[in-house]
C-alpha cells in the first residue's frame, strides 16, 4: 500500500512539473528548445548549410469539404462563435466539385471565419489540378506563356489561342507575315487578327491567324481525314504538342456536352447550344474564364479572300479534307451553334484562321 501513495505522489509531482511545458513552445522531433518565435517548431536536426531542419513534412488531415461557404464539414451545427473561433484552421480537401457554386478544388484551404480559402497555388489562383500554364520558348529571347486546360478524356488543350511568329524550333523560314489570303496559296502565311498589327500589345490571347500551311507546316496530304485517326501533325505547335486533328476536336466538344458545370456558369448543354458552353462572355458565350478551365473561344475574326469575316472565329483542324480544303470549326457571335465543315469557301487552305494546341 505504501508503495501505492509513493507512486501517486511522484506521478503528482510529476504532474506539476511538466504542466507549465504544455502550455508554452514546444519542438517536436528533437530534444531541443524551439526558435524564439515559434510555439511549435518541427525539426529533424540542426540547420544545415542550406538552414535545413529535416527530410519530411507535415501530413495535413485530409478533408471531404462539399461547400467552401459552409464549416458543416468540420462541426456540424456550428454556431456564428465556433466559425469566428476556428478561424486559421487548415487542412487538406481531397474533394473536387467543380459544379459547385462556388466551386471546390482540391488542395490545402485555411478557414477565415466564414469560408475556406484555398491556398494550394498550382500555377493558377484557384489550386486545380485541371488548369496550370505553359511557356513556349522557342523564342528564348521572348518566351510566352499560355493557360492550359484538362478536359477529360480529350486531354489538356491551350486555353488561349497560339501567338507564335517561328516555327518549334525557333526558325522562320518559309512563314510569311502578310495579310494577303491568295486563292490555293500553298506557302505558309500569318497574321494579326481584325489586320491590326498593334492588337496583340493589348490583347496577346488573341494570337495570330494562320493559314493552313502555317497551321501544318505545309502539310500535304489530299485525303479526307474528317472523323478519323491519322498521324499527329505538330505544324507550328510547340514541341510537345500537336495540332489537333477533326476526330480530336469532336472529342473535346463531346467532353464539354458531357460536363458543361466543369467548363462554364450553363449547367446543362445540347448540340444546338455547345457554342455557349465555349465562347468568351465577351463574344455571347457562357463559358468559364481561363482560369477557372474555361475553353474562351474568342470571336476575334478570321480572314479569308483579303476580307475579315467579323464576330467569327475559325479554328484549323489538322485533318485535310480535300486537295484545297481541310476540316475546321467555327464559332459566331450570334450563333449558339458550332459549324463543323469542309465544303465551303471558308475550309479552302488560305484562309487565315485561329489555332488552338493540344498536348501530345
């Protein structure tokens, strides 16, 4: 018995002792006083050359956050205290809905008191895994970075149209700035939308119009390849990526029909109206900004017989349809539709037209 009461008063003694610890700062990983102004500080070892404390890091709780304006996920029944009391808290959301309004991504969120923040910048303000960017630089001396965009099975495509004025690998030759769309031209030509060549210095996501050959880097090929596969034409694209063929342009607007919430503010979607689920909010459409994922067609104009087809845009395919036509897309203001074609003026080679890359 007398050891009993001798173990209870070293256990209180004990007690006493450590009870002010647990409240003031504190290291974990290494017998060692914590910095001056750290409450908790976590460390392997003592600064190396580099100031490094340790090899791993700190695992987040992983949470299913179904709102971002709603702290039911964390305490359910919070009052208006429990939200102003838990503001700071962080943790790691594995959950993405981008169907919400607003809408969830994945990534570490802190909570401010009345919303989640989210604070995972992957290369974009919203912390998706969907939307990053992309420099291009094949120009070192001017490289040029692009938002991209992942839309499903159809892959990550450029989310802005192309502005470059050199091949991939950064030569010119044989790639004409002329404003000049000769019948049956079969040289590579470019140049700038609504033939202003000041548009780019305040609008660069308009990029340039290409021709076909420009497009393709003078492809030749009479064949109709509309709805098929056939071999990759990277054309003016940057390495690593390609210019889509008319097949991969079905699939992407297949995906959209699919999931129009991931890509614009239009939950629903028909063939009659996909146009809106694409186009910018500038030119009627309903489409999410770039980056929230949005395909942001632009109806800048495309150019074709030396006129500017205003309120348009017409996107090459890499799919040839003809000896003097290939498949393309085109897009109206006005229209809520997408023109998928070949046999019309519009499809011949020459006419100056927007182009969009996909990823190989």
């Amino acid at each position: 018995m007398r050891v009993n009461y001798l173990s209870i008063v070293i256990i209180v003694l004990l007690i006493n002792i450590e009870l002010p610890s647990l409240f003031s700062q504190v290291t974990i990983g290494m017998a060692e006083p914590p910095i001056p102004g750290a409450l908790l500080d976590l460390k392997e070892h003592h600064p190396d050359g580099n100031n490094c404390t340790a090899q791993k890091g700190l695992g987040l709780p992983r949470v299913e956050l179904s709102q971002i304006d709603s702290f039911e996920d964390i305490l359910s029944g919070a009052t208006l205290l429990d939200k102003e009391t838990h503001a700071g808290l962080i943790i790691y959301n594995i959950n993405e809905n981008l169907c919400a309004t607003p809408a969830v991504y994945k990534g570490i969120h802190v909570w401010n008191g009345a919303s989640w923040e989210n604070i995972s910048l992957q290369n974009n303000k919203n912390g998706s895994s969907r939307i990053k960017t992309f420099i291009d630089d094949r120009d070192p001396s001017n490289p040029v970075t692009y938002n991209i965009g992942y839309f499903g099975d159809a892959g990550w495509w450029m989310l802005e149209n192309l502005r470059a004025e050199k091949w991939p690998d950064g030569t010119d030759a044989g790639l004409t700035l002329t404003n000049q769309t000769i019948y049956m031209a079969t040289d590579a030509r470019y140049y700038y939308p609504q033939n202003n060549p000041s548009i780019l210095n305040t609008n660069p996501e308009y990029g340039f119009l290409y021709n076909w050959p420009a497009a393709t880097k003078n492809k030749t090929l009479p064949m109709d390849e509309g709805n098929r596969d056939h071999v990759q034409v990277q054309g003016i694209c940057p390495n690593g990526w390609h210019l889509p063929s008319d097949k991969e342009w079905s699939q992407l607007t297949d995906e959209i029909l699919v999931n129009p919430c991931y890509y614009s503010s239009k939950n629903d979607c028909s063939a009659g109206t996909l146009a809106l689920n694409m186009k910018s909010a500038t030119y009627g459409g309903l489409c999410h900004p770039t980056e929230r994922g949005g395909f942001n067609v632009l109806c800048i104009g495309y150019r074709y017989n030396n006129t500017d087809i205003p309120a348009a845009a017409l996107f090459h395919t890499s799919s040839s349809a003809s000896l003097n036509s290939n498949w393309n897309r085109r897009f109206y203001t006005l229209q809520n539709d997408i023109i998928r074609e070949t046999a019309s003026e519009n499809c011949l080679r020459n006419a100056l037209g927007s182009v969009r890359c996909k990823q190989n």
